[in-house]
C-alpha cells in the first residue's frame, strides 16, 4: 500500500523539469490539500453536533496528519485520526482496501456487480435498517444453494443522504458468477416485499472494474441543484457515522482473504525526502505544513484550488481550535 504522499511523489519525479526539492514540495500538494479539506470537516463536526456520541473522535480528526515529524531512517512520518469522515485517513483506507482485495477479485472470472435497496428510512429507522440487511443477508447465506455454491465475493455497505430527512442505506456486492447474481436478488425480494425490484441492479463487471466498489461509503458532499454550489450537511452526515460506528464497511465472502480496515501509523510515512526537508513541519491553519522555526511552507508559493477554498470558506483559526484531546 502506497500513501497520497508517496504515490504522488513516485509520479512527480518522472517531470524532469524541477529539481529533486521542488518535487518533493509539488508531491505534498495533495496532502496539503486534503488536510485543508478534513480540517474544515471535523470542525464543522465536532461544533455542529454537540451531542454526538463521535463528539471526541471529531475533535481528534481536528488534529490528524497536523505534523509531519523526521524519522532516523530519513523519512518524514505522521499520525491520523482513523476516522470515517477523514479525507486524509478515507484515502489511504480506500487503498490498503484496493491492494489487499484487488488482487483476490483479479483472480475470478465471471464478475458481477450487485446493488441490493430497501425504502429509504428516518434517522431514527436507520439503526434498525442496518440490522434488517444484516439479519437477512444472514438468512441467504444459510440456504442450500448458497452452501451448495459457495459464491466468492465482496460485500459493501454505502448510505447516502436523501431528500425530506430519509437515508439511503444499502448494498453493493461483486459475486463470481450470473446465476449467483440473480439468486442474490431474487432471494432479496423474496425477504424485502416492500422493495422495488427496478431498484435492484446487476452487472457484469468489465476487467479492473471491481475498483468501482472501493469509492466512497457515503458522500460527503452535495451540490445544490439551484446554485450548482457544493455543500456539505453536518447534522446529517452524523446521523450516518453515529449509525455504522463499529460496523465492518466491506466483508468478504466465499474464502476471500479478509483485509483489515483500521490504518496503521507504522506505514504512513513520506519516503525519498530530499535532507533539506528532513525537519519537524506543523499545520498553521490556513497556510498549510511549516517550519515555525523558518516560517517556509512546505509546498512553497502553491495556492489552493478554488473549490477547497470556496468549500472551506471561512477557514478556521487557532485561537478556534477545541484543545487536542489526550
């Protein structure tokens, strides 16, 4: 598994215009970025849900990935929050998901992509419809044809936000074979009558396809169809976090090796890092990475894109911050 940070400093270094130094600071662009983005995520969190049992985890994810610390080895190294909701933590997740279960599904032939729905629900109905998919997930698996088959595959869970304060919870699933996908849904609507059989859906997956399923697990942006703005939902998406806390994301099926989701700090470090760089770099909110000792950046002169900083608008200060939690 590969970091946002090595992966783009890997493909920086092909441009031989810049100088190894100016590289490394291009290839922090994009962390930069999405510390800038969860910055602004776990705030508006952590202050607009004063009640959320996740109220601590948000106030943790405030201060993810805030320095960037020299190693004896010659590496720069950080910790991060493991939460969710963290662009920062959701990215490196999404690619230990990708190199651990990639390689087992480009070993199966027949591939089918599978999306299992019920009714949209209430926040209040969401825990219990969380149960309900498992329960009759549960029921399926324990048939005679499903132990007859012994299908290989890999289940996800996703929810999104719906309109007049429902929630979309459901399931996408990549199964070997046609027959085993049509059994899946029809044994679904056999457990679910309440739910619409056009809202189910099957399809072949091309070679390399399967990556579709490690996208995100709920969108934490929408865009407001009279503005064509893009905003982001607080209240809400705590509602979601608050019902999959605890909750496996992915669960493999059928002798798929099961890959663990929870990141590990050990492996979260920037390699190839010119000497010069080899110090000690905190987060100044609305700057970025820098050397208080210097006052220098770590990405240099780079400006934010439009979209981060309209998104972020009215950046967070310091004397804002909630005090790092121990």
């Amino acid at each position: 598994m590969h970091t946002d940070e090595q992966c783009a400093l890997r493909k920086s270094t092909h441009d031989t215009k810049y100088t190894e130094a100016e590289k490394f600071q291009r290839s922090m662009r994009k962390p930069t970025r999405k510390k800038h983005f969860s910055l602004h995520i776990a705030y508006q969190l952590y202050y607009q849900n004063p009640d959320s049992s996740l109220r601590k985890a948000y106030q943790r994810s405030i201060y993810c990935s805030d320095t960037y610390a020299p190693t004896e080895e010659g590496t720069l190294q950080t910790h991060r929050c493991r939460g969710r909701w963290c662009p920062v933590c959701a990215s490196i997740q999404t690619a230990q998901m990708i190199a651990g279960y990639a390689p087992q599904l480009a070993k199966l032939d027949d591939l089918w992509f599978v999306t299992l729905t019920r009714p949209t629900v209430t926040a209040e109905e969401l825990p219990e419809q969380i149960k309900t998919y498992q329960s009759v997930w549960s029921l399926m698996t324990r048939q005679r044809y499903w132990k007859a088959t012994k299908p290989k595959g890999l289940r996800k869970m996703e929810c999104t936000i719906r309109p007049e304060g429902r929630y979309h919870y459901h399931w996408h699933i990549i199964i070997q074979g046609e027959d085993n996908a049509r059994w899946l849904i029809d044994q679904w609507l056999r457990r679910n009558p309440d739910s619409d059989r056009a809202a189910q859906d099957m399809r072949r997956v091309d070679k390399g396809g399967y990556i579709e399923l490690f996208k995100y697990f709920t969108k934490l942006m929408a865009v407001d169809k009279s503005t064509g703005k893009r905003y982001i939902d607080f209240k809400r998406l705590d509602v979601i976090f608050q019902a999959i806390q605890g909750k496996r994301v992915y669960q493999p099926f059928g002798g798929l090796t099961k890959v663990e989701e929870e990141i590990d700090d050990s492996k979260l470090i920037a390699t190839d890092v010119p000497v010069e760089f080899l110090r000690l770099w905190k987060w100044m909110t609305g700057v970025g990475y820098v050397d208080y000792q210097t006052g220098e950046v770590l990405t240099g002169d780079y400006e934010l894109p439009e979209w981060v900083a309209q998104l972020t608008g009215g950046e967070v200060t310091e004397e804002q911050l909630p005090e790092q939690p121990r």
